[in-house]
C-alpha cells in the first residue's frame, strides 16, 4: 500500500482519539489513492489510536474490495461521497459528542470564530438513517455534492471532506469546537450569536 498515506491516516487517528473526537473503535478514516483508482479505508471494528498498516483495506471506486483487511462498515459513505466530489481526497468520519449533543437539541451547530468560519463555512446536518446502509451514503453524498464539506450525521456523528488527510481533520476538529461553543453558548440562553454575515465568505487564506 502507500506508506506515506498510511502514515498520514495512522497520525490522524491517533489525534482524534486523543482529542476525545471518538472513543473506542468507533469512527472511520478513508484517502484516495493518489492514481484516482479507488481509496483505502480503516478497516472494521479497528480502533482509531491504535492502526497499523494491516488494519486498512483498498476499495476501488465502483465499491469492490480490493486488498486488505475487512472494511469499515461505514465504506458506503465513503465510496459515494468521492463518487460525486472528484476535489476530496480525504474523509475523516468521527463520533464527537458535542456534535451530536447540540444536534439532538434540534440546535444548528454555529460558527462563532474566525477559524469555523474559514474551515466550515456551515455545517450541514443529515436527518438519522441508520449506520453502513446506502441510504445513509447517497443522502451524504447528495448533501456534499454541493459543494459543503462539514456535515453532522443525526445520533451518530460527522463526517469531515478535505483535498488532504491534514485538512480533513482540521475540518473535523473544527466542527466540535464550534458545537461545544454552541453548546456552552445554548447553557446561557443564546441562540443567536454566530459569525458575522457580511464577512462570511470573505475570509482570506493566510
């Protein structure tokens, strides 16, 4: 397999679960490969602090697995979200519990600082459909093939698309950051501080 990929991948997991954006073997981590044929993915039941190259698996774009070990059963939401962003080369799915807490509050997770704005922009939230299943992947897919990179997958967690291992996870980390400043923000009653809309888009890349 791609080593340098791999390594990417291996460092991510581990920072997401240091980071306390998943916990035990939940969460799974995908990059394409660098020839477009396909994308390796954590493999099932495989805990993200603890990967070592024989814990991913190589599936080709149509879906069919390659090599490797067993994929995640989250391959789906994977699969169909590079099938309609050709500019993603990295997803990272996470289990971050604030995310999910503000969600399950019927409350938009907000973008409150400069870098939510810069890395979000929005975060898009995908009503509950139940985890591995297509359904669960296309209405992903549709949701992203517009072009938004951050979504909250209702009582189960986000999903994080980058062109790079590394962004895809700044995106990640930034999404519960910004939903437990939402939250700390909901325990004092406020439901209206958010990025200041006239600046919204017009952030510049330093």
């Amino acid at each position: 397999m791609h080593q340098a990929l791999l390594d990417e991948l291996i460092s991510a997991g581990r920072y997401a679960v240091e980071r306390g954006l998943v916990n035990a073997s939940g969460g799974n981590l995908s990059a394409r490969l660098p020839d477009g044929h396909g994308f390796i993915v954590t493999g099932t039941g495989t805990w993200l602090d603890r990967l070592r190259y024989a814990d991913f698996a190589t599936v080709s774009n149509s879906g069919e697995h390659r090599s490797g070990a067993k994929p995640s059963g989250e391959w789906r939401l994977h699969q169909r979200t590079y099938e309609v962003r050709p500019d993603v080369s990295a997803i990272v799915h996470l289990h971050p519990q604030h995310a999910v807490l503000v969600d399950a509050l019927g409350e938009p997770i907000r973008c409150l600082t400069l870098d939510h704005a810069y890395y979000l922009e929005r975060v898009v939230r995908i009503p509950f459909l139940p985890s591995g299943t297509d359904e669960l992947a296309r209405a992903a897919a549709e949701a992203v093939a517009r072009g938004d990179n951050a979504l909250v997958l209702a009582h189960h967690g986000c999903s994080a698309l980058g062109d790079s291992v590394g962004m895809a996870l700044r995106r990640a980390a930034n999404i519960e950051e910004a939903a437990t400043m939402t939250y700390r923000l909901l325990l004092l009653g406020d439901r209206t501080t958010d990025f200041p809309e006239e600046y919204r888009g017009r952030i510049i890349d330093v």
